[in-house]
C-alpha cells in the first residue's frame, strides 16, 4: 500500500510541473477558440535553439566521461527504435480498416523520437533535482535513426511483396478475346501517383521489381540532414570538439526553459487542432496512440533498469530512456516518412502522433515514468 500511495502521489504532483502546464494550456485556448498564432519561424529557432543545448551537454558529457559507460544505453536504444515498427506491424496493421502501410508509418513516427518531448523531460528531472547522465539526451539518435530506416525498409518490402502477389494472381486469371481490360485494386497504394489503370499496363510494370533493394543509406543520410537531428548533432560535436562552456552557461542554458514554455504552448495548440484529422482513418489510431507511448516506454524502461543494475546507469538515465521511447517524431520523422513511404497516409500517422501520442508522452508518461523510477526507489520524492 505504501509503494501504491507514494507513486499516486508522486505522479499527482509531477502533472503540476510548469513545462506540463504550458502543453495543457495551449489545448485549452486552442479549444476556446483564441485567435493567438506563434510564427513558424520562431518555433523553427526555438526548436534549434533546444536541440542546440542538448546536444552541447551531451557532447562536453561524452568528453569527460568513459565511452564504456554508453554502450549498453545506446544498444538498448537502437533495439527499442526497432521493436516498436515491429509491435506497429503485427499490432496496429491487424487491427480492422488499417492499412498495413499507415501502421509501418506509424510505427516508424512513434519509435522516432521527438526532441521536444525529450527536452521536457530533462526539464522535468531538473526541476525534481533528480541525477542523470548529461550525455543521456545524445541516445536520441540512435533510436531516432534506426526506427525511420526499420519502417522505410519493412514498409518497401511488404510493398514490394504485395506487388508481386498482385503480378502472379493478374497473370494467373485469363482475359476473354475482346474484353475490357481489367482495373487493378489500388490496396495500399492510394496516394500513389501514375496506379497502373489496367491488368497489362500492371503488369509491364512488374518487369525487374524482383531486383529492386531498399537501399538503406540515403534512408540514414535523408535522417541526418533533417533540421532537428541536424542541430543536435551540430551541439553534440561542438561540445565533443571544441570548449563552448562559455557560450553554453552564458546563453543556451538560461533560455532553455523558457524557451521550452513556449514550443509546449505551440504543440499544445497543435495537439488539438490536429484532432480532426483522426476523423478521416480508422478509429484504431486513437487507441494505439493512447496505449503505445505506455508499452513503448515500458519497454525502454525495462531494459533500461538492466543497465541500471549492470553498469550503474542512473534511474534518471533510465527515466529519459523511457521517456524517449514514449515520445514520437515531431520535425524530422514527418518528412522523412513522406518521401520514404509515399503511399502512406499522413492523416494516420501525423495525426495519431500530433493530435494523440505527442500530449500523452509529455502530459503524461513523464510523470509516470518519474513516479515509477521514484516508486521503485532510488530517486528523491517530489517536493
């Protein structure tokens, strides 16, 4: 009873951190009607600007500390990007009216990470004067990257697959002399441009796709040069390389958390007004959008508790890389997705992440996974 009242407790107390109140607010004003718009280029450098200092501590961290001690995390992360395209594939893509393609898409978004819902969390740890690992917040990429590749790849070969399956039953159906050609089922494949209209046209297609490989690099390459893991890794190098303390103290750390107040007031308003884009998919997304940031946390947090028993990461390490995981791409996974798995629809998965995921990882999961950590022990009760 003791251990359930001091974890109610603790997560009661955490929904009151002034990073979560900003995200709640803007659903609030957004839902009233208010006219308030933050300009996209604001939110453009306020996004840089926290990536930025992110990557900065990470990078000075990696400096003065031992590379051994980030292995295992960063292991744990890489097979934690992974294993959620594949919950999405063999969960989400069986539900009814989902497409196989929008839950790998979806998938992919959600074992993404989003840098905002990161840098909440490392708020939310400062704020509650809890320890972590500074280099803690340099594991986003390597589960940001390997997730987008895992559902471009995984997306490209069921594709390719259903093709082929599509090619052999065409081929296998005679035409009668002199009848109309017959359509082909559009599938999974709706928003895609140039559909054959015909059976032979299809199948003229068909020639060489057997030879077609995903090819993986420029899926990796596309990942890095987006703005957000762009701006991480700038920091992370600059703090690996060079000496920024004085830039670092003097201007990205001050800023940090006001400027994180106003990108939660900017998702908050976006959260609600992407809520009607459910509307147009199945209702299934709403559901794996509440459950999936939980699971994929637990997750996270499981194997990050084995790395807390093994190598002595901390229970705030722990914490982020649950809180990580919970998240879902919010700037680099998008686009990403977009020109990886054209056909997919972005109303699923942007939507569910937007409108769904993105409000529960942060209004929720971080309390959560806090309160955890501090239920389990080790970590100083909120005050």
């Amino acid at each position: 009873m003791d251990f359930l009242s001091l974890f109610i407790t603790d997560f009661v107390m955490q929904l009151r951190s002034p990073t979560l109140a900003f995200l709640i607010g803007g659903m609030l004003i957004a839902a009233l009607g208010s006219e308030l718009v933050i300009p996209e280029s604001i939110c453009t450098i306020i996004v840089f600007m926290l990536l930025m200092k992110i990557g900065l501590t990470g990078g000075i961290a990696i400096r003065n500390s031992s590379l051994t001690e980030m292995v295992l995390p960063m292991i744990f992360a890489i097979m934690v990007g992974i294993l959620v395209v594949f919950i999405a594939r063999f969960t989400l893509a069986k539900l009814p009216k989902v497409k196989v393609v929008d839950a790998i898409a979806t998938g992919g978004l959600f074992g993404a990470v989003s840098g905002s819902t990161m840098a909440a969390g490392l708020t939310v740890l400062e704020e509650q004067n809890i320890q972590y690992e500074a280099w803690a917040g340099a594991l986003y990429p390597f589960m940001d990257i390997p997730a987008l590749v895992a559902a471009i790849v995984v997306a490209n070969i069921y594709l390719n697959k259903k093709k082929r399956k599509e090619a052999a039953y065409s081929m296998a159906q005679p035409v009668a002399a002199g009848s109309m050609a017959q359509p082909v089922a559009a599938g999974d494949y709706p928003d895609q441009k140039g559909y054959p209209s015909n059976r032979q046209e299809y199948l003229s297609q068909q020639q060489g796709d057997g030879e077609n490989r995903v090819k993986i690099w420029p899926i990796i390459e596309e990942s890095l040069r987006g703005s957000a893991l762009s701006a991480m890794l700038l920091g992370l190098a600059l703090g690996l390389f060079t000496r920024p303390e004085s830039v670092y103290e003097g201007f990205y750390d001050p800023a940090f958390r006001g400027l994180l107040s106003i990108l939660m007031l900017v998702m908050g308003m976006e959260a609600w007004s992407r809520i009607g884009e459910l509307r147009k998919v199945a209702q299934w997304y709403v559901v794996y959008s509440v459950i999936a940031p939980f699971a994929h946390g637990l997750l996270a947090f499981g194997l990050g508790l084995i790395a807390h028993y093994t190598t002595g990461f901390s229970l705030g390490g722990v914490v982020i890389l649950a809180v990580i995981a919970a998240s879902s791409s919010d700037i680099s996974g998008p686009p990403t997705l977009r020109a990886g798995i054209p056909s997919a629809n972005p109303s699923a998965y942007i939507g569910a992440s937007t409108a769904v995921g993105t409000p529960i990882a942060i209004g929720v999961c971080i309390p959560f996974f806090v309160g955890l950590a501090q239920a389990i022990g080790g970590l100083p009760p909120t005050p």
